[in-house]
C-alpha cells in the first residue's frame, strides 16, 4: 500500500524559520562550514533557488525547517552546527 503526503506551499517570513532538529544535517561539523555555505550561496545567486525549503509548524509563532537549513543559512540566518 502506497502512502501518499500532500504538501502546501506558503510563504513564511524568514524570522520565523528556525532550525528544526529532526534536520537531517544537524550536528553534522561539516554542512555548515563557511566555505561549503560560501558555494552554495553563490550558487543562488547564479542560478537562483531551484527548490523551496520544507518545514513543519513548531508553534504559533514559527516553522522548523526540515529539508533547506543550508540554503536558509545563505540568507544569515542561524542554523545548527
């Protein structure tokens, strides 16, 4: 039996996006290195965002993000080391 997930897209002000801890790169000392976010972040500059970040409500105020702490991190805001 095949289980099928619907997501929805909205936008959410990068204020309340925090890390969430079920990232998969949390606690990993090398996905956020300045050189390894340095790449990426010119990488979007070059050829722009190509996929949205996925993130789950963690209360009323702001969003865990799930998949995208890298690409969140190119726009300075903190993420999990």
């Amino acid at each position: 039996m095949t289980t099928t997930t619907k997501f929805e897209m909205i936008q959410v002000p990068l204020g309340r996006l925090v890390p969430h801890p079920e990232n998969v790169r949390t606690g990993s000392e090398t996905a956020y290195t300045e050189t390894s976010i340095a790449a990426l972040a010119a990488n979007i500059r070059e050829v722009g965002l190509l996929q949205p970040l996925l993130v789950k409500a963690t209360d009323k105020k702001s969003y865990g993000v799930l998949a995208g702490g890298r690409r969140l991190s190119t726009s300075g805001k903190c993420c999990p080391r």
